[in-house]
C-alpha cells in the first residue's frame, strides 16, 4: 500500500516536470523561430488544454490518495479490533500471555532498550527450598544483560501498578542469577486507563496495550523506563 502511495507521488512530480520541460520548450519556440500568429495560438490553445487535463489528472491523483488514507485508516482499525477481541478471547481461555503478549515482547524490548534478545520465558515458574514458589508472566533477557520483567493483567489498576515492586524484588530472590541485571517493568493489559498509564509512566514502566501488532507501547514518545 505504502508502495502504491510512493508511486503516484513519483507520477506527480515526473508529471510536473514533464509540464514545465513543455513550457520550456515552448519559450525556445516562441524566441528562436518565426511562426504564424495562427500557429502560435492553435499551440498555446493546445497546452492550455493539455494543463487543464493534467489538473484534472492531479485532483484524481489526490482523490485517489485520499481513499488510500482512508482505505488504510480503516484496515488499522480493523486490525485493531481483531485483535482487541482475539485478546478478549485468550483472556477467557487464559492464555493472554502466550498468544498476545509473549510474542510482541522481544519487539518492544528491542524498540525500548535498543538489545537484542537473547533469552524469553514464559510463565516462568521457580521454587525455592524453602517451599516459596513465584511464577513470573514473562521474563526476557537481552544480548546486553538487561532483563525486561512483564506481568499481565486483563485489566490493568494502579494497585497492580504498585504490585510490581514486590514482583522485581521477588524476581532477583528467586533468580539470582541475574541479581546484577538492571530490570525494567513492563505491564501489559488488554484495556489501560488514562490515569493508571499516567501513574506506571510516572513510576517508570513500560505500558503495553492491544493495538496494530498485537500489544503496543501506549506510553508517551520520548518515555524512558525507569532500571532497577
């Protein structure tokens, strides 16, 4: 689509150029060579009429880039609402994690923190021996040593904002592995709002909400997680 889009933009400027190496030419004419008054006129009547048809040309061109912008507005919104309702789907089945946010996950981490991925669990489960288990919704490790820690909510609250703390001292008592990691928090949910994604941004937390590619980044541009 984008394609088709760069292409009839091409069209108009080869178009434009094309009108203006014809007037060009045609000054070249009018100052080098003697023509008949008839002639002359019989020329300029024909490249008004050729400016009127590439005006008409033009209009239809941006009618037809208007279509496209709505074409692909809708297509967006489409997207948008099958994945809302494959979420609400998944959420029912509980399998929220796996089918929408596991999968978007190594893509935001690369756009956040600039890494790649080098390691992604899902429900990850442990055990200490003192009897203590912890599941954790999603734990990712990056190339660099960083750790990006997601928990799930179908509805995301502030007392789940406030929650997470628990979450990453739990994560670096029962992973120690990775004590020495900076951790960032990613909360992700199938609906988020305004206030609670204000308060996780102001704590520091990366938001995740459904949008064109399953869960997208709902916090403001230029946002920076917050590493603990």
């Amino acid at each position: 689509m984008i394609d088709i889009e760069e292409r009839v933009d091409r069209l108009e400027e080869m178009t434009h150029e094309f009108v203006l190496n014809v007037g060009i030419e045609f000054n070249k004419v009018y100052n080098s060579q003697m023509r008949t008054e008839a002639e002359l006129r019989a020329f300029k009547d024909e490249m008004k009429e050729f400016k009127n048809e590439m005006k008409e040309f033009k209009d239809e061109m941006k009618e037809f880039k208007d279509e496209m912008k709505e074409f692909k507005n809708e297509s967006r919104q489409a997207n948008r609402e099958m994945n809302r309702r494959w979420g609400e789907l998944a959420n029912k089945m509980g399998t929220l994690v796996e089918d929408l946010v596991a999968p978007s996950l190594p893509r935001i981490v690369q756009e956040m923190l600039g890494q790649e991925v080098a390691d992604l669990s899902v429900r990850r489960k442990r055990r200490l021996q003192d009897g203590r288990t912890w599941e954790f919704d999603g734990i990712v490790v990056t190339a660099g040593g960083q750790v990006g820690l997601n928990s799930t909510k179908s509805t995301l609250h502030s007392a789940g904002v406030d929650h997470f703390a628990k979450e990453v001292a739990a994560f670096r008592e029962f992973f120690p592995e990775y004590a020495s990691y900076p951790v960032v928090g990613i909360l992700a949910s199938l609906s988020v709002e305004e206030s609670v994604l204000n308060y996780a941004e102001r704590c520091g937390l990366i938001v995740l909400g459904v949008g064109d590619e399953l869960m997208e980044i709902k916090n403001c541009p230029g946002f920076s997680p917050k590493f603990w």
